[in-house]
C-alpha cells in the first residue's frame, strides 16, 4: 500500500538469495533431523534426563535417530531397528516373532521401549544378558538373523556415508568407532518417553474426569486385590526382574521352548523366567509375552486369573485369582488407559550421504 514497487523486487530478490544460500547450506538430511533441545519428561514421570550419570546431548540425539532409523546399517540394506521397533506401536510390532534379514524369524517378541533411561536394574532383552543399553544396540547389528551385517562393516558405511561431521558434533572428533554408534543410538532411545496418559492426568494431574469410573476400578485391582503391582511397579510399571509365569511351557514335554533367564544366570529356579515388561503403551503391541503367544490384553488378565500355566518353577507370587468378568474388563481398560504420549517419531526423510 504505497510503498514503492522497487522496495518490495529488492526483499523479494534478498529473500530469494537468502534461502538459496541456506539451501546450500542445509543438506537436506540435516533439515530432515534438527538438532533439538532434549524433551522434557511427561506428565507421570518424574525422572529427568539431565540427571543421569551421562546426561544425552542433542547432537548425539541427532546422530542416534539416524543410525537408528538408517537401513544401510544391515547387511542388505533393507532392515533397521525401526523395521521391528516401530514407534507406532510403542516401539513393539504387532507379530509374534520378529521378522529379520532375509525373512528370517526369530523366537522371540520385540519389546516395546518408552522410559528406557531409568530402569530399576540395568537388566535388557527379555533374559537380561544386556547390561546397558550401548551393551544392546550392537547386538542387532551383528545378528545374522536381525540386521546381518558386522560392526566392521557398520563402521565403514557410517565413515562412506557422509555420518564424520556428525559424529565431530557428537563426540569431538570424526573417528567413527561401535561404541560410538552404541552410545548415540542408545542416547535417542532414552529420549522416547511415554507420560501424559490419562491414568496420568487422573492421578498426577488430579482430573477426576480423565478416566472413566472402569479404569479406576482397574487401577484398584491392579494395586489390591489382583496384586501386579507385584511385579509392575515404579513410573514404568516394571521391577526390571525375572519371573515365571507359565508362559512357553510345554506340558506334554514338561520343558520350556525358551529357558529364559536360566541361559544367563544357569539357576534352575530361572527356567521360564522373563523380565517383567513395562506397562505403558502396552495396548499398542499385540500380542503379548516374549513369545508374542498371547493375543489380546484380556487373555493375558485370564491367564492370570487362572494362577498362571503350573510347571516346577512358577513364581510363588502367582496364584488364582477369582477375579469376575467384570474386574477382568476393569484391568484391559487400565492398561489401556496407559497410553499416552512423548515417544512418537518418524523415520528422517534424508539421511547424511
Ligand atoms: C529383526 C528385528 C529386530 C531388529 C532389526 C532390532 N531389534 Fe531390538 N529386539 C528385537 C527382539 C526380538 C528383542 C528381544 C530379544 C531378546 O530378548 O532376546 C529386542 C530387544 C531390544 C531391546 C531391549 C528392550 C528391553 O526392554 O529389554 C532394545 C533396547 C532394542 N532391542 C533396541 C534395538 C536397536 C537399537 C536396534 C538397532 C540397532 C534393534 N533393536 C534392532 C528385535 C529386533
Ligand atoms: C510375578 C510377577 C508378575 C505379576 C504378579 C504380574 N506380572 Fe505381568 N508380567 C510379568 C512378566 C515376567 C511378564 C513377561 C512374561 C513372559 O513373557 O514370559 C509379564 C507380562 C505382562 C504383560 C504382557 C506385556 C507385553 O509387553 O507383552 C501384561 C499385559 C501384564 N504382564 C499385565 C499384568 C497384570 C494385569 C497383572 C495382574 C493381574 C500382572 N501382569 C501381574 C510379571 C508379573
């Protein structure tokens, strides 16, 4: 309005020269996966990552969400960890057993992760033989049947493909090294957190309307008169250890198809023994178990129900629990009611070439 036609072509030519340059600039992969500030924890969880021993950083966040969404990390550049950690699903799928490189099936269900950064006891894998996170993220790797490839190999495609600059940012220098890929990887794991559900806005946000009366029913049973809490315990509803539940028992056989926690520690008492997974986001991932073998969250309260599947080693903590069908709904409606949020992501569009 007024202004003279000559101001308006010069902004407009400035304007241009200046995304230009930002253009060149900004590779495309760095404009897919900013840095960021780390998020801060969600209603319901009170931990915070700047307390841990290692804080993460948002470069090494940065890095650890491309390595973690980046195929060309498997030996045939078709599988990442998101391929059976999809974040849609609390970072579970919804098949029984993973599916790896070439088709390849595993024996045993991908845990869902949220709220990885502060376990009770540093104990991963549904047996436990990882101590920390870093110590996890190199297994896939080199399984022949999840990503295929070594730690060799996965360090040379990082150096080829354009990942040095990113890992100067992260840890100071560009050497690429596992360990480094470890860490950053497990750095972007611990930022998934999960809060905010409405069981959250209930109890810490003290809105008596976020949940309906069903679910406060179900958190009754769960804390009283059904007991998980047991086992489901802390703001990630997991006590980190090992328990039997029945679940693989083969009766005719009178053997467990997966010995679980026995692997690791060789107590006869571990036969059988998984570690207790976390409860949030746990609608999201069907079925259920390490052995993915039951289907629905209302399956997985009867099977409770009915004090578990008897063998030698059942946990003494499982027992009958005369709960009607009523209760049982009341339980699947909490549990479902654990959904929240601060864990969503997409894999980047563009990664360092
Ligand atoms: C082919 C499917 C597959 C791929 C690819 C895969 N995982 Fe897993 N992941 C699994 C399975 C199955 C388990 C459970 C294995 C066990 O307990 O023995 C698991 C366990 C885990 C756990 C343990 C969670 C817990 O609560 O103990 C973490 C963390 C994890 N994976 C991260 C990763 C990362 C990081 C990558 C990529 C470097 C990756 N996974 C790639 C299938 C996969
Ligand atoms: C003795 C400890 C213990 C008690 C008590 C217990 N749980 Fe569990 N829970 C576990 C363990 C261990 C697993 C995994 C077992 C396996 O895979 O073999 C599990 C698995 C689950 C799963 C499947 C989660 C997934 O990601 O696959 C759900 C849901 C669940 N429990 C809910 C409950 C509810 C509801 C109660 C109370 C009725 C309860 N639990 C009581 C230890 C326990």
């Amino acid at each position: 309005m007024g202004r003279p036609p000559i101001v308006s072509t010069l902004s407009l030519v400035a304007l241009l020269v200046y995304s230009t340059v930002t253009a060149w600039a900004t590779p495309p992969w760095e404009a897919a996966n900013p840095i960021k500030p780390l998020p801060k924890p969600p209603l319901g969880i009170y931990s915070k990552l700047e307390d841990l021993p290692t804080p993460p950083t948002p470069e090494r966040v940065r890095l650890g969400r491309w390595l973690f969404f980046d195929t060309r990390l498997s030996g045939d550049n078709t599988i990442s960890c998101a391929t059976c950690h999809q974040p849609e699903h609390g970072f579970s799928e919804l098949t029984p057993h993973s599916t790896g490189i070439r088709g390849q099936q595993g024996a045993r269900k991908a845990p869902g992760f949220v709220n990885l950064a502060w376990t009770i006891f540093p104990n991963f894998f549904w047996d436990g033989r990882a101590a920390s996170l870093e110590e996890q993220a190199l297994g896939p790797i080199a399984n022949p049947i999840e990503m295929g490839s070594t730690h060799e190999a996965m360090v040379k495609t990082c150096e080829m493909k354009g990942y040095r600059p990113y890992f100067k940012e992260a840890f100071g220098s560009e050497e690429v090294t596992k360990e480094r890929v470890a860490h950053a990887i497990a750095d972007y794991e611990r930022t998934r957190m999960s809060g905010n559900s409405p069981v959250d806005k209930w109890q810490v946000g003290k809105d008596e309307q976020a949940v309906p009366p069903e679910v406060k029913q179900g958190w009754e049973l769960f804390f009283g008169k059904a007991e998980c809490n047991q086992c489901h315990l802390g703001e990630n509803f997991t006590d980190s250890r090992f328990h039997n539940l029945g679940v693989g028992w083969d009766a005719q056989k009178k053997e467990f198809k997966d010995v679980g926690r026995y692997a690791i520690s060789k107590k006869d008492e571990d036969r059988g023994a998984f570690k207790t997974p976390g409860l949030r986001e746990v609608a999201k991932h069907p079925p259920y178990m390490h052995d993915g073998s039951i289907a629905t969250l209302e399956a997985v309260v009867e099977h409770y129900n009915k004090g578990g599947n008897a063998n030698p080693h059942l946990s003494t903590r499982i027992r009958k629990l005369d709960l009607g069908k009523a209760e049982v709904q009341a339980l699947v409606k909490f549990m479902e009611a654990l959904s929240g949020e601060g864990y969503a992501d997409t894999a980047p569009t563009a990664f360092p070439e």
